[in-house]
C-alpha cells in the first residue's frame, strides 16, 4: 500500500500526456503543515504549455480529479492540495504491521546477495577506542538494515594484528615488562609499553630500528617473535569479545590482518606482472600520480609488506571467497585515502569489481572538544564508558521504578543501549561530542526515551491482554490525535530502504525518536482504552507503535526491555 502512488496515478490521468510519471513523483510535496493536507502538487511547470496561469490550473485539475481513496482534493492558489481517507489509510496501514510484525518493512532488493561488511577491526594489543565502537555499532547495525533488504551481510572483523607497531611492543615488552604483569592486566600493561616506547623513541632513534627488526622476524616466521605475538593477541581477543558480548554484536569471520600473510606474494606477483610495479628508493610501490595521490606502499625497503599490501589481499579474497555485489568497509574518515587508493590499485589491476567497494566513514568522537588518540595514552577504556552507563541507567531505575524486576538486566540493556543509540542518532559523517549526562536521559532524544514509550506502550497492551483487537476486520482510525502516528508507521518500509541506500543508521534512529514523540503525543490526548467502537483499531495502533519501536532499535543494536 503507497499512499503517494495513489496520489501520482490521480493525477496521471488528469495531466496532460508529455508529463510523465518520474516527474510527477519529483515534483509531489509533502506540506509542513497538516491544513495542507498530506500530499501537495504545484502546477507551476503546466503554465508555458496549457497558456493559463497556475491557480488556474489548479482548479481546472481538482475539479477533473477522481476523489476515491481521498478525504478531499482541493486547491490552495497554485497548489493541489491531496487530504488522504484516514479511515481506509489507517485500515491497510495497520493491517499490514499486524499481519507483518518483526517483518513489517522487509524487501527483497537484495535477493540474497552476499555483502561482506569489514566492521570493528581494532588493533591488538590496545584497548578498543571509541573509533573501534563506532565501526561496531554502525558496522552492525548496517548489517542488520542489509539483511533486512534481504542482503546476507558476511561481518568480517579485519583485526589489526599484524605491522610494525607489534616490533614496538615487542620491544617494550622486553625492555620493560614482565609475564605475571601482562597476564594481570594484558590490555593496560600491553598499551603502557607501547606509549612508552614512543616517548622514549623521540629521543633514541635506535629502538625504532630494534621494532622494525622485531617484525621483520615476525614477518620471516621466527619462532620466539611469533609466540609473543600469539600470545598478546589472544589476551587482547578475550577483552575484545567480552565488550562484543555486551554490545551484543557478533562476527562471522575473526580474519585480521595476519590472515592474509600467505596472500601476499600473490598480489605482489600480479601487481608486477601487470606492470603496476616501481621500485623507489629501494622499496616497491604504485604510482598514483595520475589521481593526484601519493603512492601506493607496497613493500618497504627490507621486504616488508604494509597495511594497503593486506588490504589489497583481503579485497580479492572476498571477491574470490564471497562474490559478492558490494563490499563495505566502516572505518573513520581519517582513512578515506587510503581507501581511495585501494580502490584504484585494485582497479588498475584491472578488477572492475573495485566499484563495488565502499567505504563507509564516519567522524570522531570528542570529550569536550578533544580527539582521542591510542598513541598518547589519551583513551576513554571503553569498558569504563559502559559501565558508568549503566550505573547511571541503573540510579534512574532506582529513582522511577524501585520495583522492578530484573533491574540489573534492565539497566545494563538501557545503559548499553543509549551508548549505542547515541553514537547512531548521529549523521556518521559527523563528529560529535559524547556526554554521559545527556546519553542516559529519559526524555529528549534518547535511546532510553524510545525504550521507555515501547516500555509504555506495552503496559497499556497488557492492560487488554483479553481483547482480541488484532483479528478484528475493521482497524480504521479517523481520529486526527492519531494521524501523524499512522502517517509515520506507514513510512518505515522506505526509512529502511532510504538508510540502507545511503548507509545511515541515523536514519532509523530519527525515525525512532519521531515515532515515539508522536505516539506520546496521541497518548497523553486519547483514551485508548475507552470501550467505544474506536477501541480495536486504537489497541492495534498501539501493538504496531511497540512493533515498529522494537523493529527499529533492534535495527540499530539496541535491546527493547519490556518493562523500566
Ligand atoms: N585496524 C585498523 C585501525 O584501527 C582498521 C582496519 C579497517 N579495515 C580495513 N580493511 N582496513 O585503524
């Protein structure tokens, strides 16, 4: 059921023939305010070849406009205002989500294509930053809107575990740690010799030297350098998965960096063999002069390959492994050159289906205007971030509702939740600056605010759990408190369609908050329980509001309590 298309084919068969149906689906507005009705047509472009002025128009056309399926059609000076039935509209609007439930808003434009999504991939050996938490959720919520487009996303988790920078630990390892200190702490202890190693490495030239013999070993196979490096990445995968866990977020494929050691000979074979190949100054690398970019690092000077080399492996993996139709990779915007120039060597390579490849950035996040980096020590530990969530989560339950059951469940899915929802309700593009205070809030434009009106919601429907409003025929809704609530429902399947396209959880996240503010709104206007003939359709509104809430933040990764 499309309402606009009911409003395009009523004016197809009034305009005149050279009008065609793309153009009027551009030029249908939706206006600001409801008097305007809910779809509005301006006739300015009729003017030159019908020789009238547009009010004119205008009021010709609605008097030739077939009314069915409409409340009214009229004219407001150049505009043909359209005025849906609500009653009808609310009918198949709420049908439909009841017949639908979690599928409400499925399509099938994927056709069960594979699309590999390259999420998360943080860096062994440090603690998952804020960035990494980004990759994450978005990374995981993409995924979710791709299946949804029944896509099969394939969630990949390219871990940093491999490069020069595993010399440097190992180096500071051996100059300043110990066993028992790393089994005690791994993540902690494992970044302190690394930011130590770089302070002291400013004045002592030498010990840079000393991590790139490390990993050139590494890179040789020597035993010693890889039992370490085996040994801190499997401390540092247990923190990881134990943060996964409570973000709830899971991967098809641990397949880092390393993976790919194998793989690389290949490329760098084929990279020759096309003739893609130049030696500089001893190290070998593709020009890119011609796309204004610096060149493409392959392999340095000693032979050692680099973080593009593997990327360029991993690409044709997946292309080889997944044949896939797109290929996604969420990673910050810093990177966004080095993914151009993954692009184009693999293009130049003459793999078309570099096209394919998109990288989805997305912007920083802040505490008080500052960027956070690993290097310096200057980190917020994610663990730290979601449990002072949750604990803040935990004192509002506390204060609101000091009989729930299950608080401690219930606080760790709102707490978790809001850290999540924060971070998605955000443009990815955009920077933004994180604020525990506000992420954690009840109202305004929270996680936890969608939470608790689905929270609401579901009381009310307990509240007639002994009515079976959802097999009743006859679902129509005139009332005008509930309009922009149906409107809204009717809209998710293309919110979905729209955040898959351009790749926006926030799109969804909007959507979410809209919704729930609208339903408040008819809430605290309506008797929704009165027992008048209003009382099936009413009930229906409310157990689709609470389907397509849960639908969107489970969409976005965010869990939906059913009582906080
Ligand atoms: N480990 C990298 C980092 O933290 C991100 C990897 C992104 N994925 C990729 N295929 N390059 O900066």
């Amino acid at each position: 059921m499309d309402s606009k298309k009911l409003v395009v084919d009523a004016l197809l068969k009034v305009l005149p023939d050279e009008i065609t149906e793309e153009q009027v689906q551009k030029l249908i507005e939706k206006p600001k305010t409801s008097d305007l009705g809910d779809y509005a047509f301006p006739t300015f472009i009729l003017a030159k070849s019908l020789h009238k002025a547009p009010n004119m128009i205008a009021e010709d056309l609605v008097g030739k406009i077939d009314q069915a399926g409409f409340e009214k059609v009229v004219n407001t000076g150049a505009y043909i205002n359209f005025f849906l039935d609500k009653s009808s509209f609310s009918n198949d609007v709420l049908h439909a989500v009841i017949n639908d439930k979690a599928n409400y808003g499925n399509q099938d434009e994927g056709k069960g294509r594979n699309v590999p999504i390259d999420m998360s991939s943080p860096n062994i050996a440090k603690p998952m930053s804020m960035g990494h938490l980004r990759s994450t959720v978005i990374g995981n919520s993409v995924a979710k809107i791709e299946k949804k487009l029944n896509y099969q996303p394939i969630k990949i988790n390219h871990l940093g575990d491999w490069g020069t920078q595993f010399g440097k630990l190992i180096v500071g390892y051996k100059m300043w740690g110990s066993e028992a200190d790393v089994e005690a702490d791994p993540i902690n202890n494992l970044l302190k010799y690394y930011v130590r190693f770089h302070k002291e490495a400013e004045d002592k030239p030498e010990l840079d030297d000393e991590a790139r013999a490390w990993f050139k070993k590494m890179e040789d196979g020597d035993e010693e350098a890889l039992k370490l490096w085996a040994w801190f990445k499997d401390l540092s995968l247990k923190e990881f998965n134990r943060i996964y866990a409570r973000l709830g977020v899971t991967f098809d494929h641990y397949t880092g960096e390393s993976f790919y050691n194998d793989k690389m000979d290949a490329i760098v074979d084929t990279l020759r063999e096309k003739g893609l190949l130049k030696e500089s100054r001893g190290a070998e690398i593709v020009d890119l002069s011609d796309h204004d970019l610096s060149p493409a690092l392959i392999r340095k000077t000693d032979g050692a390959t680099l973080y593009i080399t593997r990327d360029l492996a991993a690409a044709k993996y997946r292309k080889d492994t997944f044949d896939f139709v797109k290929s996604l990779y969420i990673v910050g915007s810093e990177q966004s050159e080095h993914f151009k120039k993954l692009k184009l060597v693999l293009k130049k390579m003459g793999y078309d289906w570099s096209d394919d490849i998109t990288h989805i950035e997305f912007g920083l996040i802040t505490t008080g205007g500052k960027k956070l980096s690993t290097r310096k020590g200057n980190v917020i530990l994610l663990e730290g971030v979601l449990q002072d969530a949750v604990d803040l989560a935990k004192k509002q339950i506390n204060e609101k509702n000091p009989d729930l059951k299950n608080k401690d469940d219930v606080a760790e899915a709102v707490g978790v939740g809001a850290v999540v929802f924060h971070d998605l309700k955000n443009e990815r593009r955009d920077s933004f600056d994180f604020n525990l205070e506000e992420v954690v809030r009840f109202e305004g434009e929270t996680g936890p605010y969608v939470q608790y009106t689905n929270a609401r919601a579901l009381s009310i429907l307990r509240k007639a759990a002994n009515l079976d409003y959802a097999d009743a025929d006859d679902l129509s809704l005139a009332d005008p408190e509930a309009w922009d609530t149906i409107k809204l429902l009717q809209e998710f399947p293309a919110v979905i369609k729209r955040a898959g396209r351009i790749y926006e959880p926030s799109v969804i996240a909007k959507y979410a908050l809209k919704l729930a503010k609208s339903f408040n709104q008819y809430y605290a206007h309506s008797k929704i329980l009165n027992e008048d003939a209003g009382l099936n359709a009413r009930l229906a509104l409310v157990k689709s509001v609470t389907t397509v809430l849960q639908e969107s933040l489970n969409l976005l990764g965010v869990k939906a309590p059913e009582e906080m």
